[in-house]
C-alpha cells in the first residue's frame, strides 16, 4: 500500500466513517517496473476528492510536492511512436461504489431502448465501448498531454480499465496518441463529453500533425454533453459536466484542479518534474470519466419521462 499523508487518512476517514489505518511504507527499487494494475493513490485520493454537499466551498487542492513515480505509480511504455508513462487500474476501484457503476452500465446496455436519446446503445457490449476524456495545453491546436479512457478487456465488471496515457514532456504526445489510437480502434462506440467539438477534431489535428494519420473514430459517438443539453437546458444554470454531477449523481468534488489551471499545470510540471498537480490532473481526469458512466442510468430515466 502507498504511504498516505496524514491529511489524506483524515480526509478518507471523515468520509468513510471508518478509523484511519496507519500506511505501510513501501520500498521499491528504482528500476522495478510498477504494475498496470497497480492502483496506488488513485482510490484513495479520488474518494478524498469526492463530497456529499451540493454547493461544496471553492478551495484549492492542497497537493503533495513529489515526484510523478510516487504521486502517480505507473510504468514507462515503449512503442515504436516513443515512449510515454501509463497508470492503469480496475476501473471498479475508482470509487467506493465503482462496481455498482459499472454494473449498472453493463445492465443499462442489455436494456436499451432502440429508439430515444441514449438509443444508440441498444445491443452493444462493455468490450465494445470506450469512454474517452482529454487533457490538453491549451484550446485550439494545443498539445494534447493525457488521454484518459475506460476500456473493457471482456464484458465482466472486473475486466473494465481505466487507462491514463500521459505525456512526461512535448516529445512524449506522439506516443501517447498512437496508443490512444490502437485502443480506440476496434471498439464500436465511443462516449464522451464534448468530445464530437473538442476531443475528437483535436486528437485528428494532432495525430496528423505527427504523422500518424487518421484518427480512429467508432461507428457511435454518443456526446453526453448533447443529451444533457437536451433534457436540461434552461432547467440547470450551465450544462458542465461537474453540474451533472452534482445533479445527477448526488456529490462535488470540494479539491479539484480548475480546468482552466490545468494546461499551465502541465508546463509548470515539465519544468520543476514537481508532480503534485499533476496528480491533481489524472485525480480530474479519472473523476470525468467514472461521472460520465454513473451519469447514464440517471440520463436514462430522465429521457424517459421526457
């Protein structure tokens, strides 16, 4: 188990409700590789990050300086495109209740309606889903840095990943790219958020721009964004996926990285190698993507009686 602050353990306990356990230090060899499935501090601090109140107070997060290999354990990965760091783990460890999400995704599937806003699900398996969510240097033509997806290996809760590709510096984007393309490609639908005006037109501009041809884009691309719009505009004071979350899904995120600090966060990390915000950037990532699936169910319902 990774070492947790003491300010992490009182957070987790204050949400949990349960006695904070003292960590256990780890040692590691500096060479040993870190395991794909190898959670470390995600769970822990994306529960930390995650609150009950509706209306959460504005706070910065308050972030442990370190290094990207003990903020974020992952792995190099090498590819033929150049290398890049990859953190990777059971998707259903997310949250508390990552199963339950993830079951009921894999039931909403099964129970499809063929027609109405999330229709174009009907007959599709976990396996043949990605969700994908971007992190980028900027808007238009900016470097793209993360690219976090869920995946399934099979169909089975457990089998769902949650794979964060990420770019240790300018170089590494081309790699982090050409793996986000070989994951996309056999899936038949895609969902994200935005991601038909923002995700997908960037990752085209910037996978041509290194050469490596056409982006894979699934026969579906269901847009959340589309069908939160249609059922709640003029209903909600803006459409943001962190309103969805807290409307939908009953919590706020009371630590999170602003958005808009993201990119310079990103640079300020290629220059000092501090990775403290970084982990708040994948901690970001990770919670757009898990929202996005325990979102549906709830989107479901409400097309129903629309």
């Amino acid at each position: 188990m990774s070492v947790l602050s003491r300010r992490l353990r009182k957070r987790l306990r204050q949400i949990d409700g349960a006695p904070a356990q003292p960590a256990r230090p780890v040692e590691r060899a500096a060479s040993e590789p870190v395991r794909v499935g190898e959670p470390g501090l995600s769970r822990e601090r994306l529960i930390a990050r995650v609150g009950g109140s509706p209306q959460p107070a504005p706070r910065e997060p308050q972030s442990i300086s370190g290094p990207l290999e003990e903020l974020a354990p992952g792995e190099i990965v090498e590819c033929d495109c150049g290398r890049f760091w990859l953190v990777a783990g059971p998707a259903g460890e997310m949250l508390p209740h990552g199963a339950a999400i993830l079951d009921g995704f894999k039931r909403l599937l099964e129970r499809a309606p063929a027609t109405g806003r999330l229709g174009q699900l009907q007959g599709l398996r976990p396996k043949e889903v990605a969700l994908l969510d971007t992190e980028t240097a900027g808007l238009s033509a900016a470097p793209i840095f993360l690219v976090g997806m869920i995946v399934w290996q099979g169909d089975e809760v457990e089998e769902a990943l949650c794979v964060q590709m990420f770019a240790r510096d300018y170089a590494e984007e081309r790699a982090v790219l050409a793996r986000a393309a070989e994951l996309l490609a056999p899936r038949r639908a895609l969902m994200t958020y935005n991601g038909r005006s923002f995700d997908l037109p960037l990752m085209r501009e910037r996978m041509i721009y290194h050469g490596l041809g056409a982006c894979p884009e699934p026969r579906i691309h269901l847009d959340l964004l589309h069908v939160v719009r249609s059922l709640f505009r003029g209903v909600w004071d803006n459409c943001r996926l962190q309103t969805l979350e807290q409307r939908l899904c009953g919590r706020s995120r009371w630590d999170d990285i602003d958005g808009a600090r993201i990119p310079q966060a990103w640079h300020d990390f290629i220059a000092s190698e501090d990775a403290a915000q970084m982990a708040d950037v994948l901690d970001h990532n990770r919670l757009d993507l898990i929202t996005m699936l325990e979102a549906l169910p709830h989107l479901q319902a409400a097309s129903d009686v629309t």
